[in-house]
C-alpha cells in the first residue's frame, strides 16, 4: 500500500480506506473522525511531477489514497490555473501604495462543476469505485451535493443529498438531473446535517463527514503543489471565502506534509513557506468573524478556539455560505493563528456591485461565495492586512451558472 490512515487524535493507523469504511469511518481506538493520510511514496518524485502541464489533479495520483488507475473518476479537474488579475495590482498601488501581485485560483474553470468542490468529488467517486460502496450520502449547502452528484452518478453509486431549505431550485434540479436523490430539510445547514447522520447511521451507508473527511482533504490539499507549480513557490497570503474551512484545512495538512521534504522537491527550500490565511464571511452569516474579533480583543486566551457564536437560521442570500453552526472553527482558528492570518467581515450588501467589477473586468460571471472572497481583498486592503512586495491568492471557488438570479441582477 503507498498509504496509510492516522488518527489526529490517538495516532492509531487505519490501513487503508477499505478498513476506514469498514469501521464505519470511526477511529476504533479513540472514536475520533479526523484522520489524515500518509504516504510512503518518494517525494523526490514530486519534483518531476510539477515539471508537468497535467490535465488535471490525479497528476499527483502517486500522492492520493488510490491504488487503481482504472478506478479514477475523472472530468479534468484541480489543474487550475493561476490568473494574474492586473487590475487589482493597479488597485492596490493607486489606492494604497502597495506593490503586490493577486492571483485569481479559476475554480470556476474546472471540468466537472465549474466549482472548487470537483476534486474531492473526484477523489470521493473514485475512492468509492475502488472499495466497492455503492450507496453514499452528504449534507451540503449546495455545491458539493452538485458535484458529487455529476461524478457518483458516472461511477455507479447511488447519491442521497440532503440540503437546506434555502438551497436554490437551479442546484436542486442539477442534482435531480443526474438522478440523484435529493432531500430538502426544513430547516437550516445544521438541521440538514442531523438529518443526514440519522439517515447514514439508520441505514448503514457511508457518508461525506464534512470538511475533515479525508477524501476532501486529501483531494483539495494538492492545490500545494499547484501553488508551487506555478508560482515556484507558496503565495504569501491565501484567501478564501469560508462557511466550513475544509480549504485552510486541506492547505495546511498539504504543506506540513511536503515541508520536511523540500530539499528533495525544489532546489530552493527556504523559498517555500506557508501563506498568511485570511478568511472571509459576509456580514449576514459571520459566526467565525465573531469568535475570532472577541478572541484577538481578549488576547487569544487559552482555547479560544472553543468559544464561538451559533447563528440559526442565517439570514444570508449566498446560501452556500451559510454554515450558522461552524463546527469547524475550532480547528480552523488553530490554523488561521498558525499562519499569523486573520478573518475578515464584508457586506453582503457590496456584492453586486464587485460582482459588476469583476464583469467589466474580466468579462465572467462568478458565483457570490466567490464574490465574497474578492470582496475579501478590498477590505483586506482597508484594514491593512496586505503587505508591500506579498503574492496574494484569490480562491474563485465557483462560477456563476447557476445562479441565474444572482447573475440577472447584474
């Protein structure tokens, strides 16, 4: 086997995925479900690899948690590539006097979804196909049920969704399109995951356990390589907007991971540094945002991180964003702290109008929790969390087909 499963809490080993489900995706020493994937494969081998212009992420197929080419599940996604969005550089020189370089991250370019939620669909299809599961379930606010839908149709598995009531009919429809199973709560996020865990739980079928779940992870954290792919080096600050966090996540476990081998993957290591994360939530749905302010105004006490807000019901229009109960912020505060980042609140109400710049800019429609995270980097600007000389990166983590309402306000 090239991998194997560790425990984060107990370090016990999982074998594999095949034992991972099997265990019904429990650790059985200590109950814990945040498990990270080592691998035994020569990092040497990663420095011929982002020689590459690979067609997509499954490039690092000796570095995913599968054994089995014949199981990938595949429509070219996770080779995005790194735009260089000038108009920003101009920005921020003739409004701050910074000299920076900002990267757009074209989630919306990927080839299954058009979201950044299609290499872990991906990698959640294949891994499926390989160990012979064949029913799947997830809670999600939107785009994650989409892409999972499109790629567990191809692989032969039956998919129940379930979703928020606020989700919307353009997201439910693509779902239904690929004969997939939807299931509106009646209630918000937080309502749709129970509903989905007593579902799994009653009917013994696996299920996606959220923005720890190794499959996402492991999936998503390949956007390192990515990074220094095309940058020959880490950006200095990563931005993205968050409801959950599985991205700092995902970037965090992906950097620790190559950080001890970069005397084999780059003949300049001390070049290749972790990225200052700054978050961003709107103002209607900000759950992380509180905790973090009240946090830095008590000077980080010991476990801050487990004090947070619960907002039910968020009154939020960008429902994919809508996560009241950010189970997660525990976990992301740590790494958000790490990093020396920060959390960043912008107005909901300010989206159109960014959205319009973007248009005018670039000529494409994005989606609004992609408009949050650059909405993120005015203000980010404003409260002086960018620095002279920084590479910045812009997680664009959706384009905006499906949001037609969205768009047509434009």
């Amino acid at each position: 086997m090239k991998y194997y499963l560790k425990c984060c809490k107990c370090n016990h080993i999982t074998e594999n995925l095949s034992s991972w489900f099997g265990q019904k995706q429990f650790c059985p020493n200590c109950g814990g479900r945040h498990v990270e994937a080592v691998y035994s494969t020569d990092y040497s081998k990663l420095k011929d690899l982002l020689k590459n212009k690979p067609a997509s992420f499954w490039n690092y197929f000796d570095f995913l948690p599968i054994e089995n080419k014949e199981n990938i599940v595949s429509f070219d996604e996770g080779a995005i590539m790194l735009e260089e969005w000038d108009f920003l550089n101009r920005y921020a020189m003739e409004n701050y006097g910074i000299n920076c370089r900002v990267y757009a991250y074209r989630n919306d370019l990927n080839g299954g979804t058009n979201t950044l939620k299609d290499v872990a669909a991906s990698l959640t299809a294949s891994a499926l196909k390989e160990n012979g599961i064949r029913r799947y379930s997830v809670a999600s606010t939107g785009n994650t049920a989409a892409a999972d839908s499109r790629y567990l149709a191809k692989a032969g598995v039956r998919f129940t969704n379930f979703v928020p009531s606020t989700t919307n009919k353009e997201m439910i429809e693509e779902i239904r399109s690929y004969g997939q199973e939807v299931i509106i709560s009646d209630g918000d996020y937080t309502q749709a995951k129970r509903e989905a865990t007593e579902f799994s739980e009653k009917n013994n079928i696996p299920i996606s356990i959220g923005n720890i779940d190794p499959l996402r992870v492991e999936s998503k954290r390949t956007m390192v390589f990515e990074f220094i792919r095309q940058l020959g080096k880490m950006p200095d600050v990563y931005m993205q907007a968050v409801g959950g966090g599985t991205g700092p996540i995902a970037l965090d476990k992906g950097f620790r991971e190559i950080e001890k081998h970069l005397a084999k993957i780059t003949t300049s290591p001390s070049d290749i540094k972790p990225p200052r994360m700054l978050l961003v939530q709107q103002d209607m749905c900000d759950p992380m945002v509180r905790a973090w302010e009240k946090a830095k105004k008590e000077d980080f006490p010991e476990n801050f991180e487990n004090d947070y807000t619960k907002i039910e019901n968020p009154p939020t229009s960008v429902f994919i964003l809508s996560a009241g109960n950010p189970g997660m912020y525990p976990l992301v505060a740590r790494i958000v702290k790490k990093s020396n980042g920060d959390f960043i609140r912008v107005k909901e109400a300010d989206l159109l109008d960014l959205a319009r710049i973007v248009y005018k800019e670039k000529g494409i429609h994005i989606g609004p929790a992609a408009i949050v995270c650059f909405a993120g980097f005015y203000q980010a600007l404003k409260e002086s969390k960018i620095k002279d000389g920084e590479t910045i990166v812009l997680n664009i983590g959706e384009s905006g087909k499906r949001y037609s309402d969205f768009v047509s306000k434009l």
